[in-house]
C-alpha cells in the first residue's frame, strides 16, 4: 500500500477492510513517533464518505504489534492475521479508493439525469 498523510497529519501505513467492505481499520505511523490505528465504517448514506468509531485514534502505541493486538481486541470483526495479509501487499486498501470513486461518480450521473430530465428540454437543437 502506498503511504499517504490523512487530514490529522498521522502516516497511514495500512488499511484493512472487513469482509463486506463497509468498515475498515486505518494503522498509522504520527509523525512525531508511535503508532494508531482508528476504526471506520462507511454508509451508502453518507455518500461513501467513512466516519470514525470508537474514538480509539487518540491511543499511542510504541510498536506497530502492539498496536495490532491492541485493534485485535477492541475491533470484533478484525484480526491479527488480517493485518498480516494486508501488509504482506495483499491490501485492498486501494479498492475503498475506487469504491468511493465509483459512488461520487454515480451519484453525480444520477443527479445529472434528474437534472436533464426536470428540465423538460429533451429535444431542443434536434432538427426532425
């Protein structure tokens, strides 16, 4: 998975997403030294946009491991494996990228075609 800084300034080294793709748990690196990890989920309502549970991003952990096993323990569905294939390169991390990019784009056609159809001006500039 490629790095990237999230809005909080923390390092986001790697992404797990459960099964049904609608949570995920973010581990990263703060600048400053440490390590965290916070857990999402995402809803269709919310346009795809992922919402922080739990608080648990305030935590620092001195090692990646411990912070692992600490997410192992207070996320049900996540387990130390899963982080183990994840950071192995088998992440999907990108796919929730694409996920979202799919539904922006989907919800913009969808308004647009509202748009154009409210408008009532489907035949103007064609010639019979």
């Amino acid at each position: 998975m490629e790095r990237h800084v999230n809005h909080r300034g923390w390092i986001v080294v790697s992404s797990v997403p459960s099964s049904d793709g609608g949570y995920c748990v973010d581990f990263y690196q703060h600048p400053d030294g440490g390590f965290g990890f916070e857990h999402f989920r995402s809803d269709p309502e919310d346009m795809g946009r992922w919402t922080a549970l739990g608080g648990s991003g305030l935590r620092r952990f001195e090692t990646m491991r411990a912070t692992v096993a600490e997410a192992a323990e207070a996320v049900e569905w996540f387990s130390a494996e899963m982080f183990d294939q994840t950071d192995s390169g088998n992440t999907t991390a990108d796919n929730r990228k694409v996920n979202l990019a799919a539904r922006s784009l989907t919800a913009f056609a969808v308004v647009a075609v509202v748009a154009f159809l409210w408008s009532g001006d489907w035949g103007a500039g064609v010639e019979p």
